[in-house]
C-alpha cells in the first residue's frame, strides 16, 4: 500500500509541469515562394485518404502568413498554390 501512495505521489509531482509544456497558443506560418506570381496560398491537411483547406494566406510584402488562434496538430500539411494546386508537403509537430 505504501509503494502504490509513493508512486501517486511521485507522479503528482510531475504532472502539472508536464501540462505546462503543451503547446497553448496559436500558430504561425510564414511562406516565402520565389518566382510566384499569384497573390493568395490555401494552407490544407490530410484526413484519412481526403484533404481538407484549413486555411488561406493572401501575399503581404511578399510573404504568405498563416496565422491561427488553436494550436495545429501534428501531421501532414499541403501548402496549395492556386491555380494549378501544386502543392508542397509540410510536416507539424510538436514536444511535450
């Protein structure tokens, strides 16, 4: 009984720093294409076999800035570039 009241309070002692490592903020992306002529860029992920816009940069002094309020999950991202949707593939991830 004592070693499982050690073991709960060995990891109570961690468990709010480990909270306290987690990602809380938003996100933001900064792209730079040369030799682009369009003037918008479509951010896009994938889930399961189909993929989804999540969302879109219009060019500012020449960037493209993706900017969002929640945290990006891990994963495959695209970076579509319209019109033709070429695509680049962009990988998030993140540590705890």
């Amino acid at each position: 009984m004592r070693f499982i009241l050690n073991i709960i309070f060995f990891l109570s002692l961690f468990i709010p720093s480990i909270s306290a490592t987690t990602p809380t903020g938003g996100y933001k992306i900064e792209v730079e294409l040369q030799h682009n002529t369009g003037d918008s860029l479509l951010l896009g992920y994938y889930y399961g076999k189909a993929q989804y816009l999540k969302d879109t940069a219009i060019i500012d002094k020449g960037k493209f800035i993706f900017q969002g309020d929640s945290a990006l999950a891990p994963g495959v991202y695209l970076l579509v570039i319209p019109p033709d949707n070429n695509f680049i593939h962009v990988i998030s991830y993140f540590t705890v």
